[in-house]
C-alpha cells in the first residue's frame, strides 16, 4: 500500500493502543453506523484473524462499539463505550468468525435498527489495513471498495440501462467528481449497488434528485471526516 503523508503511517488523533485494531476499529464501527441511517439496537461483530486473537487486549470491541455510537477516534467517552452501549440499550455480541477473510484485521457486522424494518438491517465487512485507515469491502451483500476518506454515496437501485450516466449527470450538474466507483450486482437485471466516493461534500438535494430516479430504491451516505 502507497501513503499519502506521514499521519497514514502514525495514524490520526486517537484514544486506544494500536491505530489498527483500534482507531481503524472505530472507523468501521461509525462507517456501519451512518449506512445504516441510524444508532443500531443490536449489533452482532465478528471478528477474525488478528482481531479476532487479540480484540480484548487491544480495544477493539470498545472501539468498534465506539464507533457504532458514532465516537470519533478521539472522543474521550471511546473507552467507555461498552457502558455506555448497555446504558442506552444497545445489544452487543462479539465471536470470531470463520472461514477466508480478506485481511488480518477484519470484522463483520450485523446490525439492526430499533424500527426493525428488514431495510433497517446491514451487513458490512470492514478491514483496518494500518495507520487507522480502513477499507469497507462488502455492504449488504455486495462487493465495493470504500475508505471513508471522503463523502460516500451508497446507492441501491436496478441493474437497467443508463442508470449510472443518469446518476453521473445528476453528480456534474452538483459540481461533485467522483473519486472512485463501485458497482456490483446480483445478476442482469436485479438489484445492484453503486457505491461513490466523491470529492466535496454532499447537498441534501443531490440525494433527494437520486431518490426520484425509477430504478432506484435506497441511498445511504457516510462522511467520516477524512
């Protein structure tokens, strides 16, 4: 992996021991969070390979629940998050995972809102791949590529003809670039997910111009502050 600058190295401001297992931690937790569009009632984390070896003794099942409770890698309330969690409700499990993982310091999350609505419901792989950066490989389902670097857009809507240049459009006339896409889908014709980074914040009516487009059917943003 290529770094930008020293802080990809040493990692951003933080509370916790290790920028990997916990700060990264932390970012996988706030990115499920703001995906899901709400505080989750339950949460069902499963860790593997090194977090799931050594996730007590380095935080990261008080930071990914930070995280969840969207605590910044700097918040001071991080290393109580667990009680604090339990005071407001939440139910937290934690196990290890099993079978391929796509890095050392992966986590699924399963989470569910309190409406209890299947819509309501996300399923999100993340890995912290050093100096508290992560990647977000696997969003209900379907594959994508996300840092949380920058404003994401997450786009569920059809496999149809001309539903990306219709989305594209609708990013020029914002004045928004796209930093990276990804794009993935059940099968011809079904569902499929467009997940876009982009490089400037995102106006409320560039989602709701999204949402009028026929194929599509959700759009979940994140913005964890670079």
């Amino acid at each position: 992996m290529r770094f930008k600058d020293v802080f990809s190295i040493i990692g951003p401001a933080m509370i916790g021991p290790s920028s990997s297992h916990t700060a990264g931690a932390a970012r996988i937790g706030r990115a499920a969070r703001q995906l899901l569009g709400a505080q989750p009632a339950e949460a069902q984390i499963l860790f593997y390979g090194s977090f799931a070896a050594t996730y007590r003794g380095h935080g990261t099942d008080t930071a990914i629940v930070g995280g969840l409770l969207d605590f910044a890698t700097d918040d001071p309330r991080l290393p109580d998050a667990l009680f604090v969690a339990e005071q407001q409700g939440m139910k937290v499990s934690f196990d290890q995972g099993h079978g391929l993982h796509p890095h050392p310091n992966t986590a699924r999350l399963i989470l569910h809102a309190a409406d209890g609505e299947p819509s309501r419901r996300l399923t999100l792989v993340g890995t912290s791949i050093g100096g508290g950066n992560i990647e977000i490989v696997e969003v209900n389902g379907f594959s994508v590529k996300l840092t949380g670097a920058y404003p994401t857009l997450v786009i569920r809507h059809q496999d149809a003809l001309g539903v990306i240049a219709d989305m594209t459009q609708l990013l020029k006339q914002a004045g928004l670039n796209i930093g990276h896409m990804s794009v993935d889908r059940k099968g011809r014709s079904q569902e499929a997910m467009t997940a876009l980074e982009l490089d400037g914040p995102i106006p409320a009516s560039l989602i709701e111009g999204i949402l009028e487009h026929p194929a599509v059917t959700r759009v979940d943003q994140m913005d964890l502050g670079g």
